[in-house]
C-alpha cells in the first residue's frame, strides 16, 4: 500500500470512499482514490447517465452564480462545497467582477485542503472546514467576517447537499437561522436528489452509495420547494436541474431522466 499523498490530512481514510470525492471523480477532477473511483464506477453501471447529471449541476451552479451577479450581489458563501474543479464558484463570479469574495466551507478534509492550493494567493477567497449545522461558527469565522459583510446580500449555495442531511437534525430549522442572518436581498441556491423523478436505478445507487458513510435522502418535489421558505422563488421555480434557466444545448442531457432527476432553484430573501 503506498503513503497518501502529502497534502491528504492525516485523519483522512482513503480507503473508505467519500461523496465529494466520488463527485470530483464523476466530474473528471483529480482529487480522488482508488475507493472513490470503486464506487463512482459501480453507480455509474446501475446509473449510466450520473455522470451527466453531476455536470448539469456544475452548470446550475454557473447560471445561478450570474443570476446573482447580474442582481448585484458580489460576496458568496458556498456551503458543502466539495473538491474544487473546473468552474468554481469563485472562478464563475471573479470572471465577471474580480471584486467578488468567495467563502468556500465544507467538513471534509480532503476537500479543504485542496481548496486552500487552489485559493493559494487570492485574497478575496477563503476555504474553511466546518458542518453545515454549525450556523455561527462559519458566520462568525475569521475568514468569513474578513470577507464578508453579512449586512449587504450575499449568495448562498448548498448544492447536492441537503439530501444528506437527515430530518432528525430538523434541515428546515438550520436554514432558517442562515436566512435570519443574512441582509435582505440574499439569495438561496440549491440543488438535491429528487424522490419522485422515476429515475430507474436511483435505489439500487443509492444503496451503494451508504458505503460513503453518509446515506443520501432524495426528497419530493414539494418537500424540496419547502426548503424555500421565507424566500422568494425565482422563476421558474423548483425544477429539474436542467430546466433552470437553460442558456445552450449544453445545458441539458439528452436523457430526460437525467434532466429531472436533481431538482434546483434559487430564492431570494425579500427586502
């Protein structure tokens, strides 16, 4: 068995495959072990199209980051963020404006440690290791109050990451204390693994996907809409993560399974 490599965190398991990692991998990226490319090749034998949906929610991400921008906000804060890969959040809005600020947090090691490389002499940016239920402790963190200024709008991401969130931590109780502390004119962008999308394969892969250590929670429609509350949903709504304001081909899959099955939407806080 060969060393981790020097940047993998010592606490770190490599054997035991990770959600993060298992995406990067569906995406391409480079930050990822043999366990995560084991798991993310079983899912993609019960679901061949996951791949694909993993990129359409790349691309939610880049539209709903304009749709921000074009409305004004330049600081963002992206909760659950994952291996960072080609077309980040911070790459997206600095492309634009090289003003916007960027806080990047998620609990997984591995993730953190290769944001903080990637971030390496960009000062509007920071990456931080925390759990989404740790409301002030990422609000109130250094690097958060250095950046932001949570008295103007910021733009809010948590995407494919409320599925793993279980009803017994009382999801809809942890947003409504992000919403309470962000300004006015925030907006709320997420993206989450629908229940009812009839995607063939999608218990069998999420079956295999408890091997992470993490057990996804696909939600309906109406469930995932309800995370909206207090905000105003933008048109057109809570959809299938293609069907967000699609700019190009590109956009879509030519599996409609595969356009419906994360739904997306974006909320803004009203003033």
């Amino acid at each position: 068995m060969t060393s981790n490599p020097s940047w993998v965190p010592p606490e770190v398991d490599t054997t035991v495959p990770n959600p993060a990692r298992v995406y990067d991998y569906w995406l391409n990226g480079d930050h990822n072990f043999q366990a995560d490319r084991v798991l993310g090749d079983q899912i993609l034998k019960i679901m061949p199209g996951i791949r694909d949906a993993a990129r359409l929610n790349r691309a939610f991400l880049r539209r709903a980051a304009l749709h921000m921008v074009d409305a004004g906000v330049r600081q963002f804060l992206d909760i659950g963020s994952g291996i960072p890969t080609v077309g980040n959040l911070h790459e997206i809005v600095q492309r634009i404006d090289p003003s916007c600020r960027v806080v990047y947090v998620d609990r997984e090691s591995v993730a953190v440690a290769h944001a903080k490389l990637l971030l390496r002499g960009n000062d509007r940016c920071a990456a931080i290791q925390a759990d989404l239920r740790d409301v002030n402790d990422i609000l109130d963190a250094p690097e958060t109050r250095e950046l932001l200024d949570l008295d103007q709008p910021v733009g809010l991401f948590m995407l494919l990451l409320l599925h793993f969130v279980p009803d017994s931590w009382d999801p809809h109780a942890i947003l409504a204390r992000y919403r309470e502390r962000v300004a006015p004119g925030s907006f709320l962008a997420l993206s989450h693994v629908a229940a009812d999308a009839n995607s063939s394969g999608l218990d069998e892969a999420i079956e295999a996907y408890k091997s992470t250590q993490n057990d996804p929670i696909p939600r309906t429609h109406d469930e995932v809409l309800s995370f909206f509350a207090g905000f105003d949903v933008i048109e057109p709504g809570v959809v299938g993560c293609a069907m967000w304001n699609p700019q190009g081909a590109g956009d879509m899959s030519e599996d409609p399974e595969i356009n419906a099955l994360p739904y997306a939407g974006v909320g803004r806080k009203p003033s």
